[in-house]
C-alpha cells in the first residue's frame, strides 16, 4: 500500500502552525515579577510591625512586669478615649493640624502667585524659598529654639532689643504658637509648590479671552483660578494633615511636650518609654494610624480626581 504526497499547488501559502503566545495571566506575572522583592520588603517593614502593634494593644502589658500581663480586650482603646490627658492631647493635634495647615495654605497660596510671575532672579527667589522644607525636621526645630526663640541671645529678641521693644520667653509664654509658627514655615514651601503646579496647568487661553472680555485681575483670581485650584488646595491640605497629626519632632524639640503641647504622638511616646505601658501605648498608636488612613483615603480620591482631569484635557 502506497503513500501519495501531495505537493502544494504553485502560488499558494504554506500553512505554517499558529504560533502559541503567552497568555494573559503569563504576561501579568512576567511585568509584575520584579516588584515583588519591593513589595515583599515593604510588608516585612510596615505591615508586620503594625500587626504586632495591634495584637499588643489587646493586652495590659506593662514592660516593668512582663509576667503579668494579660488580655484585655478593648479597654486599652476605652482608656485611650476616656483619659483627660490623652483627650486633650487629640484636642491639642487637632488645633495644631488645623492651625498649620491653614497658614501654610494661605501663606504657600500668596507665593506661588508671586512666582508664578515672570520677574529676574525668579529661579533663584524659589530655591530659597523651598529650602526650609528640604531642612531636616530635627534641625529645623533646633532652628527655631536656639537662634529664633531663646531670650537672651535669640534673632527675635535682638531685634526687639533693636528697637527698644520688650523681651519675651517665647516658648514659654506662647508654647503651641511656637511649635506652630516653627512647622508652618517648614510647610509653606510644600504648599507653595502644589499650588503652583496648578497655577502653571490653567488653561492660558480660558484667562486671555477672560482680560479681552475686561474681566479685572481680581475677578479672574475668584472665578477662574480659585476653583481651578480647589482641588491642588484640597490636596495640599490633606497631605499636611497626615503628615501634621504624625508630627513628633517640634513639639520633643522646641517644649518638650509640655506646656499644654503634648499632640498625641507626643503622648504614646510618654506612655511607652516613660510609663512602660506597652499595650495602652499600642492602642494610641493605632489610633493615629487610623486616623491617618482615613485622611490619606480622602487624599488619594483627591490625586485620582486630579488624574482623570488631567487625562479629559489631553
């Protein structure tokens, strides 16, 4: 019995074999590969210390006596929330977070329309400006304590002096104002630069047909550029928030957490090292990283809003 062949016929394609191409799933795994080292490390630092975290805040666990501690329960976040001094140190956060964020808003808004004119010397004017916020937090507050605010050899008393003016303890009479005046100008440039990112995205043909209409310079700042930047200003301040309410630095540098500026972070930092109360001081941590969530919820949603605007116009 014999085999026929049949050869292709002149002029027509051989037919080759489909060629099997990695499937979707494949590809997924293949681009995110690398990162996982990244993600693997970023779990190991932040996610399992916070766990830790919780499972102790469920405890009484005092580190003075390790053999006696036991569950809890919830009364660590019962205590948290019903002890004056932990009370008014949420109440001393929130007034602190609100008053910084506020000024650097208006003062980082008040800049940025001044550099967002065209004038000599601009380039140099905006890295002096945005130097405080590259100062480290701890030196930036030694700043302030030792060269600012001290009464006998501090700048403000000397020109005080200067002009015959009185000679007042800063941090002593006016406690939380120095903190906030010593964060405030380390934030300002931080909001400088996010609101002049957004004056820098107008649409420039929006303002010129605005002027030819004869709309005045102060009518195009309140119908066009302000809700133009309410949500660079939304962003702005929801960052500082997170970053506010976490503050520790100032307040351990300039008081010392006294005088009526313990903020929370402060406080777990006393209930910790100073009180040894592990479990307690857990619960007041985690406490802050919730509320920090839920500030950083609101920030994305505000980033992923700017995004999508940016992408319309495109």
């Amino acid at each position: 019995m014999t085999t026929t062949t049949t050869a292709p016929v002149a002029g027509t394609p051989a037919v080759r074999p489909p060629v099997r191409r990695p499937s979707h799933r494949l590809r997924a795994w293949a681009t995110r590969a690398p990162l996982l080292p990244a993600l693997v490390f970023m779990v190991v630092i932040t996610q399992l210390p916070f766990v830790a975290t919780l499972v102790i805040s469920f405890f009484d666990w005092n580190a003075l006596y390790p053999d006696a501690r036991h569950f809890t329960g919830l009364a660590n976040y019962g205590e948290v929330l019903s002890d004056p001094d932990l009370r008014r140190s949420v109440w001393t956060t929130i007034l602190l977070t609100v008053a910084v964020v506020g000024a650097s808003l208006v003062l980082g808004l008040l800049l940025a329309l001044l550099l967002d004119r065209r004038f000599a010397g601009r380039g140099v004017v905006r890295t002096l400006l945005i130097a405080p916020f590259l100062i480290v937090p701890v030196a930036a507050a030694l700043l302030w304590k030792h060269v600012l605010y001290n009464p006998e050899y501090g700048l403000l008393n000397g020109l005080l002096s200067y002009v015959g003016g009185p000679q007042p303890d800063w941090v002593s009479g006016t406690p939380l104002l120095a903190v906030e005046a010593a964060l405030v100008w380390q934030w300002t440039p931080f909001m400088m630069l996010i609101v002049l990112a957004g004056l820098q995205s107008r649409d420039q043909q929006q303002i010129e047909a605005a002027r030819v209409d004869g709309a005045s310079d102060r009518q195009i700042f309140v119908h066009l550029t302000l809700p133009h930047l309410r949500r660079y200003l939304e962003l702005g301040a929801l960052l500082g928030s997170i970053h506010i309410v976490q503050n520790f630095d100032a307040v351990f540098t300039i008081t010392s957490g006294g005088l009526g500026t313990a903020n929370l972070p402060y406080t777990v930092y006393q209930t910790f090292y100073q009180a040894h109360e592990n479990g307690l001081a857990s619960a007041a941590g985690v406490l802050v990283v919730i509320g920090s969530i839920v500030i950083a919820t609101f920030a994305l949603r505000v980033v992923s809003s700017l995004f999508r605007e940016e992408v319309s116009r495109a």
